[in-house]
C-alpha cells in the first residue's frame, strides 16, 4: 500500500512561508504596475466614472505604497493567537491589496 510507505514530510518553515509569500507579492507588484492601464481601462468601462489617467496613477501609487507597506512585515504566521489558520493574515491583507488596486 502506498500510504505505508509515505514518508511524513514537515510542514514548511516560517521562513520557507515567508519567502514564498515575499516572491508572490512581489509577482503582484509587478503585475499590478504592467497592467495599470489595462485595470484602469476596465475600471472606467465597468463604473462608467472617473478619469482613465487618475486611475492609471492611482493603481500605481496604490501599487507600490502597498507593497512599501507590506515589504517589512512579518509574512508567516500571527494569527494563531486569535485562533486563525496559520497565515490567515497573511491571505487577508493580499486579498485588501488586490481590492485596492482594482
């Protein structure tokens, strides 16, 4: 059977978590700065409001001050205190990066 033979592997490190989700933001820092136009495009379209060129800036500025914030903050675990799943926070504040970029 080859579950009798499964080895168990630990669960990843903090650190390892961490520079996993350090190397998914930063993809999304520069997917976000590739596409400001695109999302800017598509934001106009969809509202119907707004300035296209406020928006390019705004995805932006917004873009790069997040990841300015979020670059030195821890980015594995922290949750578990108030009874989260391992890297709850973590999940949250990239879902709020994404909300806020669109």
């Amino acid at each position: 059977m080859i579950s009798s033979r499964a080895v168990a592997w630990p669960p990843p490190s903090g650190e390892a978590i961490r520079r996993g989700l350090d190397r998914i933001v930063a993809a999304m820092v520069v997917a976000g700065l590739r596409n400001a136009i695109e999302l800017a495009e598509l934001a106009t379209e969809e509202t119907g409001f707004g300035v296209f060129e406020d928006k390019v800036l705004k995805n932006c500025i917004a873009t790069e001050f997040l990841y300015d914030y979020l670059r030195d903050k821890k980015s594995a675990g922290g949750g578990e205190k108030a009874g989260l799943p391992p890297n709850a926070l973590q999940a949250a504040l990239t879902s709020r990066w994404l909300w806020s970029t669109s």
